[in-house]
C-alpha cells in the first residue's frame, strides 16, 4: 500500500494508502489505539518528544511509542538485539542479561556478570568462586570441607589423596583404638619383661629362649593370617598372649644394658615412632611401593642375622668382624621400621577411610593394626639399644 498520511495505530482502519490494516505507522510518530493529538503524537497519548520506549517516554529518536528500539539498545520486555542482550534487560556490555544462559564462563544464569572470578545465583560454584550467591569463602577449606551449600558436592579438592589432610571422626575413633591395644600391649610386655628380670625368672627362660622366639614367630603368622574370620575376643586374646611372651624374651635386656640406658632410648624410640606415624598420615605420596620394599628388606635383616648368629657361633667370623656386622644390621634396621611405621600409618588411615560393616570387624582390624605397630616400636626400639644402648659392667 501506499501511505498519504503519517499516523496510524495497530487494530485501526488505514488512514492512508501507505499504511495497511493494523499496522504500525510508518512515519515516526503514532501511540497504539489513540488518536493523534499533533503530527508528533500517536493515537491516545500527549506528545512526548520524538521517540519512546517499550510502554514508557521515548529515550532516543530510534524508538516509538510502544515499540523496541531500533538502536543497540533493547527496552524491558523485548527479545534481544544482539548476543549481549537478554530478554528484558538492557546491555551489560560483553555479558549476559537476566534469565538468559550465561554468554561465556564468569556468568550463571539469571545474574548480571559480577566481574571474572565471580559465579551468578543457580549455578554450582566455578573454582574458587562463590557458591549459589553465598558469601565468598574466607579461607581454604580443610582436607573435611563442610558439605557445599544449596544441593551441590564441594568444588574445592577435598582430600582425594592418600594420607593427605585431617582425620575425620571415624578414623580418630578407630585409631584411639589401635592405640589403646597397642599400648596395652606395650605396658604388659615391659611388666612382664621386669618381673622376669627382677623375680630371677629369667634364669629359667634363656635356656629355651629359642623355643619361645619360634612360639613367637607362630602366633604372629597365625593371627595375620586368621584376625579377619576369628572372633574379636580371641584376636584380643592372641595379641595379649603375644605381648606376654615377647615380655618374657625381652627381659635379657635388663641383663645386658644399664636401666638410664633402657629408659633413654625408649624414650628415643618413641620419639622417632610418632614422627614417623605422623609423616604417614599426612604425607600425600603414596607409601605402598616403599613399604613392599622394607617388607623385602625385613626379611633380609632376619637373614643376616641368623647367618650372623650361626657364624659368631660357631667360630667362623671373628669378635670384631661379627660385632661389624650386627652394627650395620642395627643401622639398616633402624631405617627400616621406621619407614614401616609410616607405610603402616598410612594403612591403616586408608583402611578406616572404607569403614567396617559391622563392630567386630572394626574391634578385629583395631587389633590387627595394634600389633603391627607394636611390632614397629618393638624392633625400632631394640636396633637403637644395639646402637646406642650403654652395657653393663
């Protein structure tokens, strides 16, 4: 059609031929569905200058009333103009509008962008960013963050890693525990070991001291290798009857070194014991490949030693060349256990992380674990007495 006017609204007859049935007008000026008051003025509204937005005064000579503007600019309630405008919202520069997908990375939905670094409300948090419109976090969270807020897992990195962070409540739980039998263990051998000593029981003990160290040897395989199907009493009872025993082996000490030596290097023993216990739990590196590695080399030691034992025995080495080797023995044992004693702290961590199913398996694992460290403080102890130990007169 042809227009012979310049006004015209949407559901009005044509005022001229440029302008067909219901359209807007062609010219720049015409409100919808009121008549003009003047050449600058649609149908039903006063004039308001040259231009209007969406249902509100013009802001710029590119817009009518009640039209979208034509410009770079977009008015409430408009689909966007270009790839940075949402619906119903002006530009916010190279990011996204409310209610529109986000444009790039730092913008969530529904948010206008907060800057680089920052996440929009409904979305999980993007490294390091805030959580579902929280506040910032004011500090790293720990190897046990708090459950992230609103519905979503932590983003931060929570402890994916072997002995690495703190120990949460069921590992505290369950090695209290391996410490509580460890230590038990520990108290009855050196009681059992000084009364020995001191009631001269030991005169009937070193004569089969052999038979008690092979009796020794079989109750430790026998409980590693049944403590996972044997009843949590028994493996309680088959540790304690160990740590008995061993306390009766162990009270030639008392006879060979002076009592301010003994106490000494326990103390020194326990020293190193806990440093490395710590170093296992905390340490990110897996310990696996080091520990099969001592395990190698304590059966090594156990070789030597008893070749050693049999040469001084029977004159094949010298005093000098024997006493030589039980030194580097002693050495070599120190470094040993103790890097056993981190591998099997780190286990044992490991171990508590799965959990048990039921409380005898946890009261069955606790023991297992007891022994294995008493067996780590009780050889890292006796190769330092060899070292440094002071002998009697």
């Amino acid at each position: 059609m042809s227009n012979s006017g310049n006004n015209n609204g949407w559901g009005q007859p044509p005022q001229n031929t440029n302008q067909g049935w219901g359209q807007p007008p062609q010219a720049n000026n015409n409100a919808w569905g009121q008549p003009p008051q003047n050449a600058n003025q649609g149908w039903g509204q006063p004039p308001q200058a040259n231009n209007n937005a969406w249902g509100q005064p013009p802001q710029n000579t590119n817009q009518g009333w009640g039209q979208p503007p034509q410009a770079n600019n977009n008015a409430w309630g408009q689909p966007p103009q270009n790839t940075n405008q949402g619906w119903g919202q002006p530009p916010q520069a190279n990011n996204n509008a409310w209610g529109q997908p986000p444009q790039n990375t730092n913008q969530g939905w529904g948010q206008p962008p907060q800057a680089n670094n920052n996440n929009a409300w409904g979305q999980p948090p993007a490294a390091n960013a805030n959580p579902w419109g929280g506040p910032q976090p004011q500090a790293n969270p720990n190897a046990n963050p708090a459950p992230n807020p609103w519905g979503q897992p932590p983003q931060g990195n929570p402890n994916p890693n072997p002995g690495q962070g703190v120990l949460n409540m069921n590992q505290q739980t369950f090695l209290t525990k391996v410490f509580g039998w460890m230590g038990m263990g520990l108290g009855l051998t050196a009681v059992v070991a000084f009364l020995t000593y001191a009631t001269g029981l030991i005169y009937v003990v070193m004569p089969v001291a052999m038979v008690l160290f092979l009796g020794e040897l079989a109750l430790v395989w026998w409980l590693s290798s049944r403590w996972q199907s044997m009843n949590p009493g028994t493996a309680v009872g088959a540790f304690l009857g160990y740590s008995a025993l061993n306390g009766l082996t162990l009270s030639a000490i008392f006879a060979v070194y002076n009592p301010i030596s003994i106490a000494l290097t326990f103390v020194g023993a326990a020293s190193m014991f806990g440093f490395m216990f710590v170093l296992g739990l905390t340490t990110k590196r897996d310990l696996g490949p080091m520990g099969r590695f001592l395990a190698m080399m304590v059966f090594g030691l156990f070789v030597v030693s008893l070749l050693n034992l049999v040469a001084g025995m029977f004159g094949l080495l010298g005093t000098g060349t024997a006493a030589m080797i039980s030194w580097g023995i002693s050495l070599v044992g120190v470094f040993v256990f103790a890097g056993l004693t981190a591998y099997d702290a780190q286990k044992l961590k490991l171990m508590s992380e799965r959990g048990f199913a039921s409380h005898a398996d946890e009261t069955r694992a606790s023991v297992m674990g007891a022994l294995v460290l008493y067996l780590d403080f009780i050889n890292l102890f006796l190769f330092l007495l060899r070292l440094f130990g002071g002998r009697r007169d």
